[in-house]
C-alpha cells in the first residue's frame, strides 16, 4: 500500500508523475534540485507531439507514443482548465521532405493504422508557400501536434503548488537512498533527509551512472540538443516542415523553432555559435525567408539518452520501494502521460495501460 511517494526530479516526467500519483490521493513531495522546477531539458526541447521518425523507434516506443497521442488533446484540455495556463496544444501536421527512408515510414504507418501518407511536393509548395526549392519528395502526417513545453511546465506547477496532498521542495538535491529492511524508504538531500513508502527518480539526464555504484547495469547518458528562435508573422508557416535531420515548428503567434543537434559531450550544456549558424542554415535552407529574419533566442539541452531510447519504468530490482522514470530521450513530451500512467498503474498493482516488460529495469540490466 502506497500513501507517500518522493519524486526525484521535476522536469515534464517527476511534474506528471508527481500530479498523476497525488490524483490518486497519493501523499507526493517532489524535489527538484535547482530553484525552479522544469528549467532542463524540459525547457529546451521543441514539444512536438510525436517522435522525429517514428518508423525508426523501438516498437515499445511506438506503443507508449500511440497511447499518449492518442489522449493528449484531453490531456492538454484537463491541464487547461485546471490551471487556466494554455499550453498551446496546436494541430499542425509534419511534412517529412526529401526521406531516404520514405516506404519504411509508409509500411510502419500501414502497420499501425497512422495517418501518414506520401504527398505530391507540389501540394506541399501550395500548403507552405515559403518553402525552399531542392525538394523533391515528401510524406505528411495530418495529426501532428506540438505545444509550448514552459507554458505546460507552468500548468502542471500551478495545479501541483494547488493541491493539499503534493509538497514541492526546490533547492534540493538529491544525494543517496535511505534502506532499511531491505527497502529503500527515503532519500539523503543537500536539505534534509526524506522518508516515504515509495521513490521515484525522475532525474532525467543526471540519473548517469548512479545506479553502477548500485550494482546495476542502468544508466542515461546526456544527449545535448540546441535550438534557435525566430519570430515572423503569424501565418508564417503552416505546419512543421523536416529535412535532413532539422525541422521548423510553428507556434501560433508566429514563433518558429528550429532544432537540432545531437551532440554527445557530457555535461556541457552552452550552445555554440558555430552550432547557431549551421542550424540558421538548415533554416534557411528549409524557409528561404528567414535568411531575412533575426535569430532572437538560442538554447540547449540535455536529453535523458537511455539505451535505444526505451525509458526505465519500473521498480528497481533488489531495491524494492525504488523506481525509476527516466530515459525519455527524444520524445519525453510525447512520452510523459502513457509513462507516468504505467508508472502509477505499476506502483497500484493494478492492470497496465501497455505490456510493461520492454521497460521494466529488471527486463534490462
Ligand atoms: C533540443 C531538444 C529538443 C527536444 N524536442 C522534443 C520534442 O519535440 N518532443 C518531445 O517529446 N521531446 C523532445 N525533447 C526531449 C524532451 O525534452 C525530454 O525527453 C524531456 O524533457 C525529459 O524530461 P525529464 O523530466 O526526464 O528530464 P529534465 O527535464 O531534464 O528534468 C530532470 C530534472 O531533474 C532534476 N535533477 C537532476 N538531478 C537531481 C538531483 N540529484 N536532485 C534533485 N533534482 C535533480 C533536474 O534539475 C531537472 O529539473 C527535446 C529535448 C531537447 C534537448
């Protein structure tokens, strides 16, 4: 029986695990070792609702991804109306261009019954008048969405500090697990010391090797992304365009995003002018225009890389009382609310919403 739960971490996956367990009238403090929660990766990432190339994903990836597409809207709604905050949960579709890989991508599609089909690229200059030239094939998916990860960040915080059953502790790092018994029944922090029934290390990034010193093969490796920001005018671009490994997304007041890199450096988390001017070149190369507007924003983060980039879900063998949510990757926006719902079906014991062994710890050591 679970009636307090530490979550480690409050970035998108211990924010949502913490408000998915204190919905069930779980007692939840939450730590967070910088002074404002969601500020990581979380902050970072592009928030595009589906991952880059979902034919390239593990199947398990898929089948967690289709579950939180599938509910996101009412997912975004519930957040909305709870915390009057708009994550801006904007329906926009993805052309794919130029693919080497187009009739995996249609095969997968036909396999698991998504919408995503080859397109004309004719139709696709109609769609986004400012698309570049050089493009000759593409492939489009209706259904794609993306929204503002600080905006959701702020709604799920804002609901959180409202309910009597959650706790939010910042500036508060994380140092040790607690045992006794054979249990593990709380945490060492740069604080004080924390007790409950359950802990769930949501550490994204910084899970690295801390479970080694545990004994356990489990570890996430930091994957360093960088993105920069332009602003045009509302109708700018349509929908998100990807080639060559880059994307634009549009926001609604115009906003467009263009990402990213994967750079396998460590900790090391500064963006990099020569990053900056090789993206504005993807850019430009995608949306000729923006050769003419200025870069206002550029950023990076770290994202949570755990093997093929299947997230840790579950409780840790041999640690009974420890558990993990960790390892998003790529796609931790799109993952968040079918992960923390087979987390909490998992800590209840109760029926799973997928087939929970491709991320159990104890399936992959
Ligand atoms: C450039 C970029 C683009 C991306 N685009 C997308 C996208 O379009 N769609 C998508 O779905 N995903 C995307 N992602 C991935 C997504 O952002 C991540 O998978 C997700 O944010 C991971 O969430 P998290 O909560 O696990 O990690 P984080 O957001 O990094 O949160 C981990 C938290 O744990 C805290 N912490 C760490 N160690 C301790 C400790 N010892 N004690 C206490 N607290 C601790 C950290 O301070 C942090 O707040 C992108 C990521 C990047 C970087």
């Amino acid at each position: 029986m679970t009636t307090r739960t530490l979550v480690v971490g409050a970035g998108i996956i211990g924010l949502l695990t913490a408000y998915t367990l204190a919905k069930e009238g779980i007692e939840v403090i939450l730590l967070e070792r910088n002074s404002a929660v969601g500020r990581e990766s979380s902050w970072a990432g592009g928030g595009i609702i589906s991952p880059l190339f979902p034919w390239r994903q593990h199947s398990s990836i898929t089948s967690l991804v289709n579950v939180s597409q599938d509910n996101y809207l009412a997912f975004i709604t519930e957040l909305k109306s709870l915390s009057n905050i708009d994550p801006e949960y904007y329906i926009t579709g993805l052309y794919w261009l130029n693919l080497e890989d187009e009739q995996q991508a249609l095969d997968w599609a036909q396999q698991y019954q998504r919408p995503l089909n080859k397109v004309d690229i004719v139709e696709v200059e109609r769609a986004v008048s400012v698309l570049g030239s050089g493009f000759t094939s593409a492939i489009y998916m209706d259904n794609v969405a993306n929204i503002r990860n600080p905006r959701l960040i702020r709604a799920l915080h804002s609901i959180l500090v409202n309910m009597p059953n959650v706790h939010i502790q910042e500036n508060c790092m994380f140092t040790d697990i607690i045992q006794q018994g054979g249990r593990v029944i709380g945490v060492h922090t740069s604080r004080q010391d924390y007790y409950a029934d359950n802990v769930v290390i949501c550490t994204g990034a910084w899970l690295g090797n801390w479970l080694h010193s545990l004994g356990l093969n489990i570890s996430v490796k930091p994957a360093k992304g960088q993105m920069i920001l332009f602003k045009c005018a509302e109708n700018f671009l349509p929908t998100i365009v990807l080639a060559n490994g880059r994307y634009a997304i549009p926001r609604r007041d115009g906003h467009i995003l263009v990402g990213s890199t994967m750079e396998y450096v460590g900790y090391d988390n500064e963006p990099t002018l020569e990053v900056q001017e090789s993206l504005r070149q993807s850019a430009i190369e995608m949306l000729p225009e923006l050769a003419k507007a200025q870069v206002i924003q550029h950023w990076s983060g770290l994202r949570p890389a755990a093997p093929e980039g299947v997230p840790y879900i579950g409780e840790v063998p041999d640690y009974p009382g420890l558990w993990l949510n960790c390892g998003h990757f790529r796609n931790g926006f799109v993952l968040a609310p079918a992960s923390c719902q087979l987390l909490t079906d998992l800590m209840l014991d109760r029926q799973q919403i997928v087939d929970a062994n491709p991320y159990l710890p104890v399936n992959r050591l």
